[in-house]
C-alpha cells in the first residue's frame, strides 16, 4: 500500500514522498521523483531519440503478441488488483500521459502525424531519482486500444524489474 503526499520545497517546487508499507507490514518512506525532473527527462528523450534508443521503437504487432505470450483472451484481462498499471500516479496534459511511481516513469503520447493513428510510450526506469530510459514501443491500428496498450506496459514492466532483479543478485555475488 502506498500513501502519497506533495511536499513544497523551498525553491517552491513540488516534492513527492511516500510511505510504502511492505508484505511484512513494515513502513518506510520513501522519496518520489520531482515532477518537473520527469518532464525535463521526457524533453531530453524525445528530444534525442537516436542517443537514448538507438535500436529504435519496438512495434507491437501480432508476431510481437504472440512472442510474448500476450494472446490469450484470459492474458488481457487487467482487473487484478496485483496489476502493475494500477499503481501509479497520473498526470495527463494535451501532449501526453505521465504515469510515475518510485520505480518508473512512463509517457503515452497520443500520436496522430499519419492517416494511421498510433501511440508511442517511453519506459524509464528510477534510479537514484532519476529516469533512465529502457524500452520505447509504439501502437498502432488494431493494437492502438488501452488493452493492448497497458497489457504490453504490463508485461515490460515486468521484464524490466526481473532483469534488475537478476542484476542486482549477480552484483551480491560479486561483492560477496
């Protein structure tokens, strides 16, 4: 369970925090991304998508759906309250979708340059308090619908945190 509050720094910018309280019951707080440190990375990425996804946009298609396993009628299902998508704060402006929470930043952006429309969605990952951008991947036609487009973030999200965790156990072993 996570309760947020908006703290007002000094230099009167909004300060996000949290207590997270874990499997076990215990609370700890925890320190949330600066809002305005979330736009200033989405600027930076977009800005320069060469250098910060240089392999360029995964494109969901049927191929891609069916690699991930993701076809299954009863796999799209997201009401589970155990859903990843539903553990985030939101902020929503005519540009774009932010979706934050101390473990990741995300940006939706509605996209309508073409006859096709489509959406793209950036995938950062917090560090330090920083966004660090992992996974870029597009939508369009009939896998432009939020049910596509949250279970994909889903399953991302899920690959992102178990690599970190596979990571991070071969880092203790490592300094062991």
């Amino acid at each position: 369970m996570i309760n947020m509050w908006i703290l007002v720094t000094p230099r009167s910018r909004a300060f996000l925090a949290g207590v997270i309280q874990n499997k076990e019951g215990e609370i700890r707080e925890k320190a949330m991304i600066d809002p305005i440190q979330l736009e200033e990375a989405y600027k930076e990425f977009t800005d320069n998508f060469q250098k910060w996804a240089p392999e360029g946009f995964i494109n969901v298609d049927l191929q891609l759906l069916q690699e991930l396993g993701l076809l299954n009628a009863s796999d799209l299902d997201l009401s589970g309250p155990e859903s990843l998508s539903q553990q985030f704060h939101v902020i929503e402006t005519p540009e774009k979708v932010t979706l934050f929470n101390h473990l990741f930043a995300i940006w939706i952006i509605p996209q309508t340059t073409t006859e096709l429309p489509s959406t793209l969605i950036l995938i950062a990952l917090i560090q330090n308090l920083k966004p660090h951008l992992e996974i870029v991947y597009t939508t369009s036609g009939v896998y432009n619908t939020p049910k596509y487009i949250l279970k994909v973030l889903q399953h991302f999200l899920t690959e992102v945190l178990d690599t970190e965790a596979i990571l991070s156990s071969m880092n203790k072993k490592k300094n062991a």
